[in-house]
C-alpha cells in the first residue's frame, strides 16, 4: 500500500506529523478539485444532510446565536449539509457556501449562495461575514496557515469563527489522502490569535450523551 506524505513521515519520527506547511501548486489543486467531484456521487460518506442533533451542529448554532439578518460563510461546505441547517435554522440569515468542488455545489440547496474557490484566496472584501466556519473542511486547505488567515480577514471586526476538525493526537485512524492534515489544538490556537481577540479549544463528540474521545476539536474565536 503507498503511504502518503503525513503516514510516512509518522511512521519515519515514531509521533504524529507536526505543522510542515506544503504548497497548493496548480497540480494538487486539480487533484484535490477533481477528487471531490468524484466524491459528489457517494451520497454515503458525503451526504447532502446531517441530523440537527449532531454536535458539530450545536455547537455553531450555540456559539452563532440569533442570525437575523447576519452574512455567514460555510468554507468547504461540500454539499451544503451544515448551510442547509443554519438557514432553516435563522430566518432572514444569508448563508454563502463555498467550496472547491463545482459538483459538491450542485448540491447545495436553494437559498444558499454558491460560491467555487480555493479556501486559501477567497474572493470576498475584508470584514464581509458576521460569521464564519469550517467543518472537517480546513484538513484540505493544504496551506493551513493562508486559510486560517483569509477566513480572519473576511470576517468582520467582533465576528466569530468556529473551526471544527481532527486531532492530530489520533492521525491513523481512519485513510486519508495524500494532502490532509490533522491539527493539535494549540496550532490552531496560535494561528486564530493572530487575527482574534479571544480564542479558546475544546474536545467535542457527535452526540451530546457521549463523552468526547479526543478525535474532533472545536476552535473558537472571536475577532
């Protein structure tokens, strides 16, 4: 089986992969592109909704409180499963879903903006968004560093910003492709403090009755 690159070098150190930044050439980001248009079609592990209920859910609904009448931006929406809920959720919210895949958009409901680029050059004004986030979705960025910075940039002065993603601590537990990247809480916390005011981490599970055990981390912030 080929390893990619984060598998081998945790194999190669004995630990898991730290924070090495690579680029986002023209080819990768093909790759990457293509490899999700692909992934439109599996409705399975790329579903169109997700149950309310779920965690990753509540947690942005608590921490974005009332959305009337705010812009929120869903970077990496893929299929709109999240944007679904926050506008079903929030009358008079205005949700803008954007991803790299133009097949993933497609998919995306109606009522929420649709919008194809990369998350490390996204095409809004400085301070456009009251809200932003990112589920599962920053593992792909591949510049970790430029997309934390763009979504602080989009977001207005007092915003807030919730990325949800993988601990790094648990890297092997599932195949990933050759460009995903796991965090550890404090890299995550060191890049959103540039930007933001207060910023803060914690362990979440899917469903609120069960203990988290240590895979997904919620970063939040305000700006």
């Amino acid at each position: 089986m080929k390893l990619n690159f984060w598998e081998r070098f945790r194999r190669k150190s004995g630990s898991a992969p730290v924070l090495l930044e690579k680029s986002l050439t023209p080819e990768l980001s093909r790759e990457i592109r293509q490899s999700f248009n692909q992934a439109s079609h599996d409705e399975e592990h790329f579903p169109s909704t997700i149950d309310p209920r779920i965690q990753h859910v509540q947690v942005l609904l608590k921490f974005f409180g009332d959305l009337t009448d705010k812009r929120v931006l869903d970077v990496g929406c893929g299929k709109g499963r999240f944007a679904r809920v926050l506008a079903e959720s929030n009358a008079g919210v205005f949700v803008t879903g954007l991803d790299i895949s133009e097949a993933m958009l497609a998919c995306v409901p109606a009522g929420v903006e649709r919008v194809a680029a990369l998350m490390t050059l996204l095409p809004f004004a400085a301070s456009t968004f009251d809200c932003v986030y990112a589920t599962e979705s920053l593992e792909h960025a591949v510049e970790i560093d430029r997309a934390v910075a763009e979504m602080c940039r989009v977001l207005k002065p007092g915003g807030r910003l919730v990325i949800i993603d993988k601990n790094v601590e648990h890297w092997g537990r599932f195949q990933t492709p050759a460009w995903e990247r796991w965090f550890r809480r404090e890299e995550l916390e060191t890049l959103l403090a540039r930007d933001c005011r207060t910023v803060r981490s914690e362990f979440i599970s899917y469903w609120e009755d069960v203990a988290p055990d240590g895979l997904f981390i919620s970063w939040f912030a305000e700006k």
